[in-house]
C-alpha cells in the first residue's frame, strides 16, 4: 500500500504477568476479530512478534473509531494500547516472509507505542497515541485520546455497553429495548459518563478532517 493510511500497533499491557499466554493470544485475537467485524481495516489485525498485533486502517479516523471501540469492548479483560502512525506503508520483499511491511506509517505508530509506555507512568489511564507527519495535528488529536482514554477508564459495564451500541449505530431506543430498561435510563448514562461527549468528539474530528482541502 503506497496511499498514506494509519498503521496500528496493538500491544498488550504487562503481557508478562499472564501465566497462561495462549490464552491471553487468544482472548486479544477474538477481541480484535471483533472490532474488525465492526470496523474493517484495510489490513485486518494480525499478530507479529510477542504480544502485538499489527492493522491498517484507511484514515485516521476510522482508526480513532475502531481503537475506542477496542478499549469499550475489553472491560476488565487483559488492556490493550494502541500506537496510530499516519502515513505510508508498503511491503518489503522477503525470502522468508509475506507479510514483510515497513514505512512512515509504521515507524511513526512504533513511536507512538514507545511514547505511551513512557507517558504512561505520569498517566497510567491513556491507552492510545497518534504521531503524523504534522505536529499541530497531532497535538489535537493527543489531547482529544488522553481525555478519552481517562474518562473511557471510569465507565461502567453497563455504560460500555450503551456505547459500544451506539457506535455500532443503533438507536438509544433500540438499545433500551436489548437491555430492557428505558431510553431515558440510557441517554442520562451516555450523558452523566461522558460518553456521549466522547463520540461527539469523534464526529467533530470526523466532521473536520472531511472539510480539509484534499
């Protein structure tokens, strides 16, 4: 892929301090086969070496969707952190592989995953971090994640679950109707959470990088 797309690197948080590492593999894959089911990727997540999976997804913010959507769905399973680096990616020619990639989308997303980790011991709640070409720009989208990823931190199951609807694009009243309780139940959580907020957020980024001149 030549075209200027998002690289994401998905990385287990603390991998080591599960004895039973099949199933940690596992339990992520299925986590992950779950967001691409809701929000395809270019490149599906696949695992690489040790505790990553790799995807690329066509603009930022289909990629900004699909890791909230991650972070909604794993509640209190094993946590995730995701590096998003904008740019190009194309394949390298190997003997010994076919899945060989590299580029700035990938190098800029491995930079994001190493400034999380660090960035991590001031503010253990932010899960997610995005670098482009343009620092301004990233800037705002960094800002947007790490209230984000602290307010997603404070949700409840059942806040999750209202969310997670709503981003799979069901109504308020459709959801109400699932879970059995009323949509004004739904509406004040997705409200008094934050959540809400969260996703209006989104749209708003959404909204704003369609108006750019292409």
């Amino acid at each position: 892929m030549s075209a200027s797309s998002v690289a994401v690197i998905a990385d287990v948080i603390r991998s080591r301090s599960f004895s039973d590492r099949s199933s940690l593999q596992k339990e992520v894959e299925e986590l992950l086969q779950a967001v691409q089911a809701a929000f395809p990727a270019v490149r599906s997540f696949s695992p690489t070496v040790g505790d990553e999976l790799q995807a690329v997804y066509a603009t930022r913010n289909q990629a900004l969707a699909a890791t909230l959507y991650a972070g909604l769905l794993q509640g209190e399973g094993p946590q995730l952190r995701f590096g998003l680096g904008e740019g190009t990616t194309y394949p390298v020619d190997s003997s010994a592989s076919q899945s060989v990639e590299d580029g700035p989308g990938w190098w800029r997303a491995r930079q994001a995953i190493e400034e999380l980790e660090e960035i991590q011991s001031r503010s253990p709640q932010l899960r997610s971090r995005f670098i482009s070409a343009v620092p301004a720009e990233d800037a705002v989208v960094n800002a947007y994640l790490l209230a984000r990823d602290h307010i997603c931190a404070g949700f409840t199951e059942r806040t999750r679950s209202y969310a997670v609807g709503v981003l799979e694009g069901r109504s308020q009243k459709e959801i109400a109707a699932e879970i059995g309780v009323s949509q004004s139940a739904v509406s004040q959580s997705l409200r008094g959470s934050g959540a809400a907020s969260l996703i209006a957020g989104l749209k708003e980024l959404t909204s704003a990088a369609e108006q750019e001149p292409a």
